[in-house]
C-alpha cells in the first residue's frame, strides 16, 4: 500500500484495515511514496503487471497485462 486515503504513508492500522476489508490472508505492506511499485511499473497504474521469470529475473513491465504464450515462453521445461 502505498498511501492512505489521505495521501500519507500507511500505519499499521491501515494495513491491518485494508486487509480485513477485503479478506486478505497475505501480508499487506507499507510501500511508502510507491517507491517499490515505481521500480515495476511506468504508469503506477492498477492492477499493475510484471512478468518475473525464474531466479526472480524482471522479464517485463506491462499494465494490460500478459497473454498465456508470453507466460509460457519464460517457463523453464
């Protein structure tokens, strides 16, 4: 989560709101001023896609998301 709703850098209790909300099981983390989505995305857009190959290697950054073949062509076989 990169901001609250009134722009600041989340609290805990963001967090822990935003998680409820929407039944979230996974942790939900403070990204404050978007730093780390600026790495992986141009437009800051939502939802944001990147394709990560294995190793955990940037393939690709893409807000329309990916088709199943660009997917498949990162898989090791």
């Amino acid at each position: 989560m990169g901001e609250d709703t009134t722009s600041a850098t989340p609290d805990q209790a963001d967090l822990q709101a935003w998680a409820t909300t929407y039944g979230l099981t996974t942790p939900v983390v403070a990204d404050p001023g978007f730093g780390l989505l600026g790495r992986y995305s141009t437009t800051r857009s939502y939802p944001s896609y990147t394709l990560i190959g294995p190793g955990g290697e940037v393939i690709s950054k893409d807000e329309s998301g990916y088709e199943r073949s660009a997917i498949e062509a990162v898989l090791p076989y």
